[in-house]
C-alpha cells in the first residue's frame, strides 16, 4: 500500500511540472529549462511555440515563462496557431506498425523532413524522398497516398498563411 501511495505522489508532481498549461486563452511555456534565450523571432522558439501549442490547443495569447515573461498575442500568436494546425495534422496520420514507424519514409519521417526547414517547410524536399521511395508491399502505397495528401494539405496551408500575413503587414505598414 505503501508504494502505491508513493507512486501516485511521483505521478502527480510530474504532472505539475510540464513544460506548458493552456489556462483559459493563455498558454504558458516555461523556459527556464531551455539553454537559448527566448525570442519570439528565433525559429527555435517558434517551432517550440507551435509544438506546445499543436499539444495544448490554441491560444489567444502565448506567454514564455522566463525570469522576465514575454507575452504573444494578436495576429502573430494567431498567425503561430494555424502554423500548429498544419504541424498537428500529419500527426493525426498514423503509421501502419511497427515495421512502418521504422521505415524511413513513412509519413511522420517525411514530415519531420518537411518541417525541418522551418520556419520556411522544405515541401519539395520531402517529396523528393518520398519520389525515390520504390515500395515492395502493397500498403505502403495507401501510405504514400496518405503523405502525398498531407505534404499537399500542409503546404496549401502554409502558402494561405504567408498571403494573409502579407496582406496584414501590408495594412500595417501604411499607418
């Protein structure tokens, strides 16, 4: 009985030290742990950004957690949260198994290599692994099919967004 007490006590401090919380509109990510110093601009930060919030949810504003908290809000951290949406939707593709979580192209590896041009995705990259792939099995084909759509998806997405923050830079610059 002892232990189980003991256990239960471990999980439950583990769960109060996470790296992020969504409480109501604002996600709070704590920096302390990490070795670079926070800057909303950096591709580092924002691609930690859009992981936490591609596993909390979206936010209206985004608060780093430092000594001296930095806060994001508006069309940026808008603008960060669909980034998310993109970057959570191949997640949602599952890999057929085992064998297929180990194949170097299966979607998440293709999307890992897409992303890692961020924060400008390498789509054509990625396809180009994808092309020179020759599967021998029958259901790797569903799941070429299945990366091919989201690489596609993924890019239309990001192609809107960059439109949108063009035309609202555009609106902002003039004033």
């Amino acid at each position: 009985m002892e232990i189980r007490s003991m256990l239960n006590a471990m999980n439950k401090k583990n769960a109060e030290e996470a790296d992020s919380e969504l409480i109501e509109d604002v996600l709070s990510i704590s920096c302390r742990k990490c070795s670079k110093v926070p800057d909303f601009r950096s591709s580092g930060c924002m691609k930690c950004m859009i992981h936490h919030i591609s596993v909390q949810g979206s936010a209206g504003r985004i608060r780093l957690r430092t000594s001296r908290d930095l806060e994001l809000f508006g069309p940026a951290a808008e603008a960060l949260c669909e980034l998310a949406v993109f970057y959570r939707s191949a997640s949602f593709i599952t890999d057929g198994g085992r064998s297929c979580s180990d194949c170097a192209n299966s979607c998440s590896k293709i999307m890992e290599t897409a992303w890692s041009g961020f924060p400008d995705p390498n789509f054509d990259l990625a396809r180009g692994k994808l092309m020179s792939f020759h599967p021998a099995e029958g259901k790797c084909n569903t799941c070429i099919q299945r990366t091919y759509r989201a690489l596609d998806q993924a890019e239309h997405g990001i192609n809107n967004l960059k439109k949108k923050i063009s035309i609202e830079g555009a609106r902002m610059g003039g004033n």
